[in-house]
C-alpha cells in the first residue's frame, strides 16, 4: 500500500474540501492510504459527513495551522505542530510515501527544504505543473520555488523536467525549452545565456530558447523558467482564462441567436474546460527535495485534491526521485552530499 499525508488544514476551504478530496481518493485508489493532518475534532466533523472505506483513511493530530498570510520561514520554525509540519515530518520519517498540500506555498517549500533536505547533486528544488498545450501535456519548472535561479540551478530544472515528462507524461524523448525574451542565443541575463550552454551540452533534447507566445504552442514537452517568470505567467494565465470566459459569457446573453449558438457548442466548450480546468492536473510537485511533495492550488476543490493525490501516488509509482538522482549523476556528476539542516532555503513567491 502506498500512504499519503494530507494537510487537512492547508487551503480556503479546508479542512472541508480536502477532506472531501481525501475521500474520493481513498475511495478511487485501491492502494492508498490517507492520513490526514490537522485538527482532529474539525477533521473528524467532515469525515462523518462521508461515507470513508473501512481502515484507508487516519487522522494525526496538529494543534496548529499555517495560514496563507504567514511568512513561509517563520511559520515552519514557529509552528512546529502544523498540519503541514507534521504531514512533512510523517514523510521525513517515512512513516509515510509522500505529502500533499494546498496551503502556504512559500512554507511547503520551505518545510519541505529545511526538514527534508534535497536528492543528491540538486541544488535547489523546483515546483513543476503540467500544462495543456495544442499538442498535448507539457510540463513547466520552475513556477515559484526559486525566484533566482543560476545557470545550474536551471540546467538541474531541465533534467528534472525531462524525467518528469518521460515518466509521468509518458513522453519517449521529451524536448526542452528555455524560456526567455527572444530566440538567439545572445538574449536574455547572462544567467539564461550561461544556462543555455549548458542545457544545450547535456544531452538533453534542447530545442533552444522559447519565447512566452510558445508556452502554450506545444513547442516543447518540457519548459524550463526561473520561478519568477513562470508564476507570472501562471498567475497571468489564470486571469486571462477567467477574463475570457466572463467575456464570452456576457456576450452569449446579449443576444438570442448567440444562446442557441452556444447551447450547439457546449460539448466543445466542456471539452475545453475540462483541458484547462486546474482540477484536473491537481497539483504541482516539489521537484529535487528528498521526498514525494505535491503542492496544490490554495483555492482547491475536492477533485483538484483527489487528482493531486493520483499525482502523488504516480511520483511514488515511477520511482521518480530514484530516476532523478539517476539523471543528475549521469548528466553532470553526483558532486553534492544530501543537504542537512544548512540547506539555504529558496526565495520563494508568496
């Protein structure tokens, strides 16, 4: 059996969502356990409220809760009973197989960093999403774990990126990207420039800089960013996606026609959503710390829980970590020791 700690008190809407989200999961996965972390009287209140498959699901205790305002290092050096503490240190422990979160990203990150520490020869962890694409699912590194990453920091992302998408998305030679502000070689902060050498000289199947028009192109399987960037463009993407639903909308309802048009197009207009719906991807995992951690969307539905469980038992699965040391070692040498608690923490996007 695979078993998952849940933070039952990391979201908007927990612990009521993630606890709903638990549920499916327990009840959709045949090999999962659950463990849910947080309050246990709150957590039990909304599991009541279940119908919970016999023995699949527990509850660890935490006194404490992390809130999404919380400065990320301050709240794991203070707040060590918190549901995301305890979930982390349940893994650090390997009392269990892996963490899923949706609460304080900076503090996932930072918790994950300082009790975990990092796979052997990385640097700085990552956080990857899968992104829909005209030409299927790509993977993006990183979208806010490290907002100033080195020429190697973005040479690790790129490795990491490409086993993700080899075995998670089952791509057979994943291709990679570098995004940046033009396609030469010469653009871009001497950063992206060094990094480029780099990626280009690995091996890897690097296709060269990519621009942000090409994000969403389908270009490349894998694109590689520095966190700043990357949660720009997610964060931007969101809102132009909810901008041009409510625009669409507002149109429809103008007109008679355009009601009876869109009544015609909504297997379409369901077949897009359910391919940009964040939901579906349910979470992002923290690629490069010693251990299974996916972190998922603050305002996270059940499903988007229940899917970023399915990312975490597919992590475990793939034996994706083991496959990333692996892939470090090869490419560039195992030249770094398993950090301890001198591990410098990224600077992380709130």
């Amino acid at each position: 059996m695979i078993k998952i700690a849940v933070d039952g008190m990391g979201g908007d809407y927990a612990p009521q969502l993630v606890v709903e989200g638990a549920v499916q999961a327990a009840n959709s996965f045949h090999d999962v356990e659950i463990v849910i972390t947080g309050k246990e009287d709150a957590i039990k209140r909304e599991l009541y409220r279940h119908k919970v498959p016999g023995g699949k699901i527990s509850i660890c205790h935490a006194s404490e809760v992390v809130e999404m305002s919380d400065s990320p290092v301050q709240a794991v050096r203070k707040k060590k009973d918190s549901s995301l503490s305890v979930a982390i240190q349940l893994l650090k422990q390997k009392e269990v197989d892996a963490v899923v979160t949706a609460g304080n990203t900076g503090a996932a990150v930072a918790a994950s960093t300082l009790n975990l520490g990092l796979l052997p020869g990385i640097k700085r962890p990552g956080i990857a999403i899968a992104i829909p694409t005209l030409h299927g699912i790509s993977v993006a590194i990183d979208v806010g774990a490290n907002i100033d990453p080195t020429a190697e920091h973005l040479l690790q992302y790129a490795i990491m990126a490409e086993i993700y998408a080899r075995y998670l998305l089952k791509k057979k030679k994943p291709s990679i990207g570098l995004l940046n502000i033009g396609e030469e070689e010469s653009k871009g902060t001497e950063a992206l420039q060094e990094a480029y050498k780099l990626i280009r000289d690995s091996g890897l199947n690097f296709v060269g800089n990519i621009e942000g028009r090409d994000f969403f192109t389908g270009k490349c399987d894998c694109i590689v960013c520095d966190g700043f960037s990357g949660n720009v463009v997610l964060k931007m993407t969101e809102s132009i996606l909810e901008m041009m639903i409510k625009l669409i909308t507002k149109e429809i309802q103008k007109d008679f026609l355009a009601r009876i048009g869109a009544l015609l197009c909504k297997p379409a207009f369901e077949s897009i959503r359910r391919e940009t719906n964040y939901e579906e991807a349910g979470g992002a995992p923290l690629l490069g710390v010693d251990g299974v951690v996916i972190i998922g969307h603050g305002i996270s539905s059940a499903k988007a829980i229940c899917n970023a469980i399915r990312v975490a038992r597919e992590s475990v699965v793939e034996h994706v970590n083991e496959h990333i040391i692996e892939g470090i070692s090869s490419r560039i040498g195992n030249h770094a020791n398993l950090p301890s608690k001198t591990t410098p923490i990224p600077k992380v996007n709130p």
